[in-house]
C-alpha cells in the first residue's frame, strides 16, 4: 500500500484519493490470506492487516489528516516487519 510518497501528501487529494481507495485492495488481500492464518508469518500479517483494516473503516467516505497520518505511522510499522 503506497502511502509515504512526501510528508506533504494531505494536501494532494488525488494521492489521498488513492490511498483511500486502496482499502478495496486491502479487503481482498486479507480475503486472500485468510485461507493461509494458519502460517505464522501469514497470520502475523493478517493480523497487522485487520488492524489496518479498522483504520481504513473507521474513516468513512474520506480521510482526515490525522487518520492518514495513522494509517501512514501503521503501513510503515508492516512495511519494517516484512524487511527487517
């Protein structure tokens, strides 16, 4: 999920608008790994990704700045999770 791409990026609605739509994705993603929690690595993710999940729903029809900031700060957190 493409989120950090400037610390400037509220203020670009159409990246904002992406990111937003990027949640229909995440929803199949986490479809998708639900058929394989059993993996530990698998459910250690899908666990992360269920709580995105709740940020993406919590939002509504659009972002604030602040929910986007979190959802940033949580992509970040996986993205490390997954590299490091």
């Amino acid at each position: 999920i493409a989120t950090h791409i400037s610390d400037d990026t509220y203020h670009n609605t159409e990246i904002v608008k992406v990111i937003f739509e990027q949640s229909k994705s995440l929803n199949d993603l986490i479809v998708f790994l639900e058929k394989f929690k059993d993996d530990e690595m698998v459910g250690s993710l899908l666990t992360a990704f269920q709580k995105l999940k709740v940020l993406f729903d919590e939002a509504g029809d659009s972002l604030t700045k602040e929910q986007l900031n979190t959802i940033t700060t949580t992509i970040e957190t996986i993205r490390e999770s997954i590299i490091s």
